[in-house]
C-alpha cells in the first residue's frame, strides 16, 4: 500500500484462521466495489517471472485496492510499480478468489491478472519492497514460495497460460 492513500477495506485485526477461500477462475468479473486486493503474474519479454522482495519473502507484485482507486486494473498497475518499478502491458484475467473474511453475508475477492512487462525501471528502494527479483518461473515454484505454495503454483501456472507461456517444470523437491 503507499502512503498516499489508505485502503479502501483495511483487514488488519481481522482473524485470518478459518476464512474459506473459493476460486472462481478467470471468467468471473466481481464488482469492484467487493475487490479488497489484486496481483499480477508479471513476466519478461525472455520469459522471466518478476516478483517483489517482500518483509514474507518473495511473491507477485499486489496488493490491497486503496480508496482512491476505481477499478481492478489501476491497483494492478500502481502496486506493480510500487513493489517492483516495473510497467506492464494489457492485462489478462488469472483468477478470482472469493474470501469471507468479513463474513459469509459480506464476500469479498482477491483478483490476479498477467501480464507481459514493458519496463524495467531502475530500481528504487521504497517502504514496499526490499527489490525486485527476475526468476525462471520453474526456480521459483522449485522453492516452494510462501505459507500456500500450492496456491503460487496455481497462479503463476494460470498466468503463464493465459499470456501464452509454459512453466517448465520445476525439479522435484528433497
């Protein structure tokens, strides 16, 4: 989140065990006024995976919608540049996840989209980011990134397939 603006739906304080997540795919279009965060697959020209170096460790670019914003794609954007100073090019819907963080009569969704990066900027460090990290997606799912890494491996996988790309597959885990 920048500085600027905060966010349109804090979760901070709101107890994370037991929230369902549902995923709903690539074709469902939640009104914007229930997305409380969206991320991008964003890959390189050379099929690089560009990730942000996060205090949690590496993961896609994203972030929580802020109450200035007014749609899906102008969080995308504005995180991507925030956590990874990099521009992208049209973004391609990934997935829909369905929380009830706040409730099973108050859904709201986390939306991922993919997109082919068009610039690398220098980078700076701001409050958002440690770096910015360029992997091939196979390294990075070898990993096993993250507190879900089954979830990572969806997304990138999803995402690469919607821009016409293939994750190798990453090497078997010891």
């Amino acid at each position: 989140m920048s500085t600027g603006a905060a966010d349109r739906r804090s979760t901070a304080g709101r107890p994370k065990a037991g929230v369902t997540f549902t995923f709903l795919g690539s074709a469902v279009d939640p009104s914007f006024a229930a997305v409380t965060s969206a991320s991008v697959v964003a890959v390189t020209p050379e099929g690089g995976l560009v990730l942000a170096d996060l205090a949690r460790g590496l993961d896609l670019p994203g972030g929580h919608v802020r109450a200035d914003e007014t749609s899906v794609e102008q969080t995308v954007r504005r995180e991507a540049w925030e956590e990874a100073r990099i521009r992208l090019g049209a973004l391609v819907p990934v997935e829909v996840i369905q929380s009830d963080l706040f409730g099973p009569d108050d859904l709201t969704y986390m939306v991922v989209r993919a997109a082919m990066v068009t610039e690398l900027a220098p980078w700076e460090r701001t409050h958002e980011s440690a770096g910015r990290v360029v992997l091939p997606p196979a390294e990075f799912l070898a990993r096993r990134p993250g507190r879900r890494p089954e979830l990572l491996r969806h997304l990138v996988t999803a995402g690469l397939a919607a821009l016409g790309r293939d994750a190798a597959a990453p090497p078997e885990i010891r």
